[in-house]
C-alpha cells in the first residue's frame, strides 16, 4: 500500500476533518523522523495515515478492529500493523521497532501542538515557537486531553531529549504547512 492508497482509505473511513489533520500532522511527524534516521519515508507516512483511521467509526474497538480491516484488505507488513497497535498503549503490543516507537512518541504531542495553533490568533503552525510550546506543555490544564506522561515516555523511548523531540515534530508540521 502505497502513500495516496492509504490516505484515501483514511478519509473514506475518518469523516472529521479534525481527526483527519491530526493523522496528517503524525504522519509529518514521522516522515521527518524517516529522513532523520534515513527509513522508509513511505512506510512511516502509511503508518502514521493510519493509526487512526477506525478511531471514529469503531472507537471502543479501536485500533484492533482497524488491524483486522488491514490484515484482510492491505498487503501491510507486519511491523506497519504491530506499530499501530503498539501506539495504544492499553493493547498490551510492545513497541520493539524505530517505527512503533516513533508513532507513540509523535502521536501525543502531534495533538499538544495542533492545540497551540488552534489559540493563536493566526491559527498557523510557523507562528509557534518551542518556548511556547513547551510552557503549554508543563499547563496540564491547557489541551487537558493529552497525556504528557506518553509524550515524555515516547521521546524516552526513541532517545531523543524532550526538547530535541518538541522541536522536531515541530519542524515536521511547519513543513507540511
């Protein structure tokens, strides 16, 4: 599955257009980290299209159902459908490849940094600076709904300081626009 199959399967099975730039904002992210490590920029962009796609449709079933959807219907590789089920961390899957720890670590704060473009007045992304970032980060009040105890845990994981990770999902979504 190529990068305009995946995304066509995203948006036939994600109607919200917020959910939708979120799987667009991972997947930035981890198509920076693939040329950061030099991997596959076409299977970190799949993986972070998809990592979502059922959350909507299927949210109590999700990301299980998604997995089962793509096992019968994509040639996916397994590490695309373990990294997926890896980056919920209640499914149990441990997260052994740069892959899976890359979705984890970018999917949490992907969401921290959409959430400070949203209370910029321009609502652009090239207008948010780290410093702000990271003190929206230590306001647990601000984007209540993100878990910073997985962010701090994600950047843990691919061993990379907190920082270094901010600014790097960072230049990812300011890249994509």
């Amino acid at each position: 599955m190529n990068r305009t199959e995946a995304l066509q399967l995203m948006e036939a099975h994600t109607p919200s257009a917020s959910l939708r730039r979120h799987m667009l904002n991972v997947e930035a992210a981890m198509v920076w980290y693939a040329g950061h490590w030099q991997e596959d920029a076409e299977l970190y962009a799949v993986t972070g299209l998809l990592h979502d796609f059922d959350y909507e449709q299927h949210p109590q079933e999700h990301p299980f159902w998604g997995v089962e959807y793509l096992k019968a219907n994509t040639d996916l590789p397994e590490e695309v459908l373990s990294a997926i089920l890896g980056h919920a961390t209640y499914s149990g899957v441990p997260r052994e490849t740069r892959l899976s720890r890359t979705l984890f670590a970018v999917d949490e704060l992907t969401g921290l940094v959409q959430a400070a473009v949203l209370v910029r007045p321009e609502r652009d992304v090239r207008g948010v600076e780290l410093s702000s970032l990271k003190k929206k980060f230590r306001n647990r009040a601000f984007a209540a709904g993100v878990n910073r105890d997985e962010v701090e845990q994600g950047a843990q994981e691919l061993g990379v300081p907190l920082d270094e990770h901010m600014q790097n999902v960072l230049d990812a979504m300011k890249a994509m626009g």
